[in-house]
C-alpha cells in the first residue's frame, strides 16, 4: 500500500521529499506547501518556473480577453488601439478583430476542439502566447 505522496520538486540536488499537499495542474507533479499554491479557485499550481509562467499568463489573458470582448459588444475590434469594425474571430481567444490584427499561423493545437480543415486564424496576443504553453 503506498504513502503520502511526496513532493516532487527539486531543490538544488534532489526532490524536496516532504509530504505533498497538491498536484500541479500544469505539470502534474505533487508538491508541499512551501513548494507551490493552492489557490482560491483550487487552482494547484508548483513553484517550477515554467508553471508559475503558465499561471501568470492565464491571468493576463483573462483580462486581455475580458477587454476583447468588452470591444466586440460595440462590433469593433477587440484591440484598444483600433477603431476598425471587427471581420475575423480568434480561434484561441474567441474574440474579435479587424483583418489587420489577426493572421493565419499554421498550429497544431485548437484548445481542445477538432483542428479546422484550414489553418486557424489568431490574433497577435494568443501567438505570442504559444511559447509558455509548448514548454514542459
């Protein structure tokens, strides 16, 4: 019969070894109160830096895409900067925008939804995006 789970981050030789209280939602790996958060929401997220990279951008994105969206109930475009009226929806975000704000990128990834039969279409903030998610 197995034990507590242990923490499984790693300290400057080995893994941490305490008693786990969490699991990280990003990468997976149990970790101990001093080794990552457990949030409000229940959001358990590990103190590696490409998790807490990952936490920190959803909630950019979040605001980001709140303000999108914001725009798009006036039918412009979801960035502030523009006055255009929008033509084009972000396949990762969902918002939005005028032709000069999106661009066609081919990806492997539609946020869990079947890959389109042509390449997606997003907007300049959720491709630049793409690095902190495609790391481990």
């Amino acid at each position: 019969m197995a034990g507590q789970p242990k923490c499984a981050i790693k300290g400057f030789l080995s893994s941490c070894g305490e008693d786990a209280s969490a699991q990280c939602v990003y990468c997976g790996r149990a970790f101990c109160p001093k080794h990552g958060v457990v949030l409000e929401e229940g959001e358990e997220v590990c103190s590696r830096k490409n998790c807490v990279a990952k936490r920190e951008d959803l909630a950019l994105h979040l605001v980001y895409k709140e303000a999108a969206l914001e725009r798009n109930r006036g039918r412009l475009c979801g960035l502030p900067v523009c006055s255009e009226q929008f033509t084009s929806q972000c396949n990762r975000c969902r918002a939005y925008f005028c032709t000069k704000h999106v661009f066609v990128v081919p990806d492997s990834v539609n946020e869990g939804q079947p890959l389109p039969d042509r390449p997606p279409i997003i907007c300049r903030h959720c491709h630049e995006r793409r690095p902190v998610w495609t790391r481990e």
